[in-house]
C-alpha cells in the first residue's frame, strides 16, 4: 500500500507530470466537446454520442462504499457491538487489527519516503503495513492517524484514514483525496484505484527515489533480486539477492549495491530499534503474499471498472446485464476476451518466478495465512505454500475464493470459469499453460470441486452426456 510523496524534490517532480497528463487529459475531453457543439449548432442529430464520464462515474464511485470489511467495523464500531482498546504509544492499533481480523505477524516495514505521511518515515522509523485478504492497514510511529485500504465488492479499493487519538477514533473516508496518487494513470482518471507494491531505492545525501519498477507494481513474475527496494526484509533466502534493507547516501553509490546488500537475517534489530513495532521483522514470505494478493485484486478491479465501461463505449451496453458470455454478442467478446483472459492467467500465476533457493519466513504468519482458506475432503488447500521452488504448492490463487472474485461482471466470471476448467481437464492446449504438469491441474480441479461449488457445473464430470 504504496503513496507517492517521496518528498519536495519527488513532489515537483510528480505534480509537473500530473500536470502534463492533465493537460493532454483535458485537450482531448475539450476537442469532443466543441466537436458535440458544433454539431449540435449546426443541427446535426447526433446519434451514437460518446460517452465522456470517466470509469469512477460509470461504477458510481463517489457513493458511499458499503460493501467492504472496514465499513462494517465502523456499523459496529457505531452500534456499541465492538469497543476499540487504547494501549501506550500504538494507541488503538492493536485493538484495531484484531477487529479487522488482521494477523499482527503479517508486519511489513517500509522506509521509503512514498507514504502520505512521508515527514515522519525515515530508515530509523519505517512504516508498518498489516494486511488479510482484502485490507491493508499503514501505522507510522508519531501519528495520529492510521492509513487503511480495503477492497469494496462494488467499487473496488477504496481508502480511509483512522483518527488514533484517546477518546475520539474515527474512520474517515478519504478515496478521494488518495486517489489523486492512487489512481493508475495518474490524478486525471481514466484508470482505476490502484494498491501498489514498488521497488525504490532511497537515498539520503541527494534526497531522492529511485523508482525501479517505472510505472507498475511488483509483481509475481519481478525477480527476487529487482524487488523490496525501500522495505526491509527479514527471513532466510540463501544465495538469491533483494533489494531490501539498502538505504544509499547517494546515487553514487548505486554501482556498488551488491555490497551494500543485506539479507538472510531472522530479525530486523540489528539494523533499527524495532521496539516501536509489534514484531522485529518484515517477513519475506509475507511480501511474496501481498505482492501476489495485489497483482490479483488490481486485476479484478480492473475488469470491475473496465468491462461495463468497454460495453457502454461500444454502444452494446445493454449486454453488461449478461449472466454468461454467450449472451454477449460477438463484438462484445472480442473486445472484452482478452481482458479475462489477464485473469486466467494471474490466477494460474503464470510467469510466477522460481525460486533457486527455499524461504524460511514466521511460521507465525504461515498458520494463520493457511487457516483462512477452506481445504478439500483430503486436507488440501490453495493457501499451502510450498516455499522450497516456489510461493504456492497449487499454482491457483486463493483469491478466486474472494468476494471481490465473485463481484465480478457475470460474463466474464462465466467466461474465466469455462477457461479454467478446459485449462484443469487438459481440453484447452494452449502452450502458455504448459508449464502446469498434470498431477498440478489435476490437484487443483479436485480442490476446487471440493471447495468451490459454483465451479463445479463448468466441470466434464459434472455435464449431462
């Protein structure tokens, strides 16, 4: 759960180029208009008008969001049902992460400057992130607020403030304020609210980010050794290098990261006080998590904005009441099929990088990760990771349990199923599946039978002859 104010240099720097994409944004939006007018004035009927509102308005996005877990805390919160714990320095964090459900051993540390609260973080005082399956939670130490993010079954990720002071909590919507960095092309819109996981190296004499991944989020296929630029990193990983844990005096300095690499340390107290935390680590194994977790959401909220904002700009939006892709006409699968097929992929993880050496990470965090999911009549589950070769035993993501995965559009969840199934039985060949061995495919079609119920219909052996 990444912001982009670094600091004033970064800042400048970032607002000139809002700045340029606003412009280009509004001399587009201006050239439709006066082409409307002018038609309009000269009476032409206009007939198949474009449609200009952006994605946020199409999905409604100023509205309220209802459908998410913080929302429902704050019902609670509200009803008297759950009284929240003020303890010491962290104030009523704790208390906090226990409403939400979020494991404290899910603790991740950031030190780069790419918070909104980036005054108070330094490599002395990193950020903590704490994260479930579809809320992340960013504590700073001095403040009075507490940054959270969580994913609306509607409106996709949206984000609050908590206000960490005695006596008077409070959660304050504010999507609109963070999407000016969180959007995924910028504060013009146009994209979709956006988590994001970065690389960046941190460096104090020239007061600087170095941004590694550009414009995109870490990701599952980004090497082990391009990634946690600006995080630290606690847990065993033999031989293969990270970014974690540098902070350079300058850029002159980056010639010689290989150095300045620090790695395979079971705790972090040897680089910072980590008294102020609820644990002295950054877990390896809990970053892979996210990471993977965030390639997914971003993925489904994209579809979520997108899809219905496709159909509406290609004059078939009557088809966004589809129950399953046949329904969609021809025209309306073409352009849309490609997007799906983003999320076939990322849940089978394709592209998911090996690992040349195993992880050892909190086996704290590992039970309780594995504790949420369901498993099959045999005990297996998609949230077993294998941490030897790879994240994940099963090469499905557990994330096609998440309502976010059941919200989205009809059609295309019909569409991603009918693809997964051929994919599992063997029926569709496409070489960019086969890396998934048999007994993996096989694995992951009785899991899901178990575990799964709307997908079991998409199976052979549950089909009328």
């Amino acid at each position: 759960m990444m912001f982009r104010h670094p600091d004033q240099t970064m800042l400048l720097l970032h607002f000139r180029r809002l700045a340029r994409r606003l412009a280009r944004r509004l001399a587009r939006r201006l050239v439709r208009r006066l082409a409307l007018l002018i038609l309009l004035a000269v009476g032409t009927t206009v007939l198949a008008q474009p449609d200009i509102r952006s994605e946020y308005d199409l999905i409604g996005y100023g509205e309220p969001p209802a459908h998410n877990r913080v929302a429902r805390l704050i019902e609670r919160i509200e009803s008297g049902e759950v009284q929240l714990e003020y303890r010491g320095h962290r104030g009523y964090l704790e208390s906090f992460l226990q409403a939400l459900d979020i494991d404290p051993h899910s603790q991740l540390l950031v030190f780069s400057k790419t918070s909104l609260q980036y005054a108070l973080i330094d490599f002395a005082k990193p950020r903590a992130v704490y994260f479930n399956d579809d809320t992340y939670i960013g504590w700073v130490q001095h403040s009075t607020i507490v940054e959270i993010t969580t994913t609306d079954t509607k409106l996709g990720t949206v984000f609050y403030t908590f206000d960490n002071i005695r006596d008077k909590p409070r959660v304050n919507l504010e999507s609109q304020r963070c999407i000016v960095c969180h959007d995924s092309t910028g504060a013009t819109g146009g994209g979709i609210p956006t988590v994001m996981a970065r690389s960046s190296i941190y460096t104090i004499k020239d007061f600087s980010l170095l941004n590694l991944t550009g414009d995109g989020n870490v990701t599952d296929k980004t090497p082990l050794r391009d990634r946690w630029g600006g995080w630290f990193v606690s847990g065993l990983h033999g031989a293969q290098t990270h970014l974690g844990n540098i902070q350079l005096e300058s850029e002159a300095e980056l010639p010689k990261l290989d150095e300045l690499r620090q790695g395979n340390l079971a705790t972090l107290d040897s680089l910072f006080d980590t008294s102020p935390y609820l644990t002295p680590t950054s877990d390896i194994v809990a970053l892979m998590v996210l990471e993977h977790q965030l390639t997914v959401q971003n993925q489904l909220t994209y579809v979520k904005f997108k899809a219905p904002a496709v159909l509406l700009r290609t004059k078939l939006d009557t088809a966004n009441s589809a129950l399953t892709w046949a329904e969609l006409p021809e025209r309306g699968q073409k352009v849309l099929a490609r997007m799906f097929d983003g999320v076939v992929r990322l849940l089978l993880q394709k592209d998911a990088i090996a690992l040349e050496s195993p992880l050892i990470g909190l086996p704290q965090f590992q039970t309780a990760f594995l504790a949420h999911g369901p498993r099959d009549a045999t005990g297996r589950s998609l949230r077993e990771l294998d941490l030897q070769t790879k994240l994940f035993r099963y090469p499905l993501s557990y994330l096609i349990y998440s309502a976010e995965f059941d919200a989205v559009p009809l059609y295309g969840k019909d569409y991603v199923y009918r693809r997964l199934a051929a994919i599992l039985e063997g029926r569709d060949h496409s070489e960019e599946f086969s890396y998934l061995s048999a007994a993996e495919r096989s694995d992951i079609a009785a899991i899901l039978r178990d575990t799964k119920p709307d997908f079991v219909p998409y199976l052979s052996s549950a089909q009328t002859p």
